[in-house]
C-alpha cells in the first residue's frame, strides 16, 4: 500500500488497534488460550490503515476449543486444528505491537494480560507499547450508557454499524468505527450543549437486556470481553500504570493539536478530548 506521511505523521508513534479472540474456561481456575489476533495498524492523524494481519492460533491441547462455538462465526476446534502455533506467528505479532500505542475494547483488562502470558509461555520478552488507548474506560467516561451498555456489539447497534463478528480483524475495524462515531456525537453536543446534550445520558437506571429480564447473561458473553457492572474492577495488568499515563498524555497532545489539522482531530479536540 503506497501511503505518503507528513512531518507530523513520521513524528508520531502509529496506532495499532487489536483484538484476541481465545476459549472460554469451562470452570473456576482454568486460563484463556489464544485462538486468533487481528490488528490494523492506522497513522495517527488521519487514521489512515497502513497495515494489517490476522491469524488464527492453535493451542498446544486441541481439547480446550470447543468443538462446536455457540456464536455463529464462532472459532471451533476444526479451524484451528491446522493453524499455526503462537511461537510461530510471535515474531510477526511482536513487531505489529512493539513500540506503538495500543487501543481496543477493554484491552487493559483482558487482552493485554492474555498477549503478556502467550509471550510467558513461549519464554520471549513480551511486545511493549509506548501508550494504551482503552476505548471501554474513555467511552464510559466520555459517552456515558446512553447505547444500553458498554459492549461493542451494543455501541455498533446503536450507530447502525451491523453486527459484531467476534472475529479479531473485523471487530477492530468495527471499534475504530464506533469511536469515530461517538467522537462526531461528542463534537456536536458541545457546539450545542444547551441544545443536544441530555442529562439522562450515562444514566445508571438505564436498563440493558441481561439486568431487565433478571437472568444473567451467557458464559461465553460475561467471561471475556464483556465490561463489568463498575469501572473499579481494574485488574492488575502486566504494563505499569503510572509510565502509560505519563505516555498518554503525551499521545493526547500528538493527537489533538491545534486547528488546521484533519478532521477527526477537531472532533476529538472539541469533544473535551476523548483521551483525556
């Protein structure tokens, strides 16, 4: 792909939005193995894709994927009985990750955790990025529940995106398409805050599908990426906290200058800064 950059773009570290797809533990102290990594990598101002990969993985005992998925483009055990190890694909998976700013859907919680063991398990260093852009944490904090809830299959619905695959590279490119969208709402309720913004926005009492019919939702949905009832749940992640933020700060002034950039800047700048 020919894609030319400015100053301002080679200055700038590129954003590499990822997402895992892995098993569900079927019980209390079994663990997550990766089944496929998607990741598109976009430049920083434009958001212009300049690469991309996917893979499916196997993991080393066939038995914990399950035959038959209960989601209809689901990962079975026959996908990815052929597919390559994760120490096959790690050198690939290092270089589209190191040294860039990670974004995704509750990446901090899941996904980064789940990247930090696949790498533990084959004895490398693991991939180190200069910045985390977690869109659950700054779209509950900036969007509020006002879609119903926090999922991504929810956040899509509700801007008529089409369904979620939970497939690694499609539900990035969903996610980069859910935060253009929210940035554009944002924009506009705060040139009209009088106008378009509404106190029930981010309400509490705002009912979603699981918590209205009083049965708790399937196994598959609450174990995995699904955002939990609070946003205190952080678990420990293997990236230092305190480094990251100091380094998205850093990424919020390469990404939300002063005007005469691109558009989606001006969004996100007038937004009261999504990264904030």
């Amino acid at each position: 792909m020919d894609v030319s950059y400015s100053c301002n773009e080679q200055q700038a570290p590129e954003i590499v939005f990822f997402d895992l797809e892995t098993t569900v533990p079927k019980k209390g102290g079994e663990r997550f193995w990766v089944l496929e990594f998607g990741a598109i990598v976009v430049t920083p101002h434009k958001l212009t894709e300049i690469e991309s990969y996917t893979t499916l993985i196997r993991p080393k005992d066939l038995s914990v994927v399950s035959v038959k998925s209960s989601r209809s483009d689901g990962i079975t055990r026959k996908a990815v009985e052929n597919a390559p190890s994760f120490e096959d694909v790690a050198d690939r998976i290092f270089s589209i990750l190191n040294g860039r700013v990670w974004a995704g859907h509750n990446i901090q919680r899941f996904d980064c955790v789940r990247i930090k063991e696949a790498f533990d398990d084959i004895n490398r260093p693991a991939p180190v990025p200069v910045g985390i852009i977690d869109s659950l944490g700054v779209l509950t904090e900036k969007f509020g529940r006002r879609a119903g809830n926090m999922k991504m299959a929810t956040l899509a619905s509700y801007f008529g995106l089409g369904q979620q695959k939970h497939r690694s590279l499609d539900d990035v490119r969903m996610n980069l398409e859910v935060l253009k969208h929210c940035a554009t709402v944002l924009f506009l309720e705060s040139s009209l805050p009088n106008m378009l913004h509404s106190k029930s926005h981010g309400s509490p009492s705002v009912m979603t599908r699981s918590r209205s019919n009083g049965k708790s939702p399937c196994k598959e949905e609450t174990s995995r990426k699904s955002p939990p009832a609070t946003l205190g749940y952080q678990r420990t992640v293997p990236y230092a906290r305190g480094s990251l933020g100091k380094v998205t700060e850093s990424v919020k002034g390469l990404l939300c200058k002063a005007q005469g950039q691109p558009p989606l800047q001006q969004l996100l700048k007038h937004s009261h800064s999504l990264l904030r």
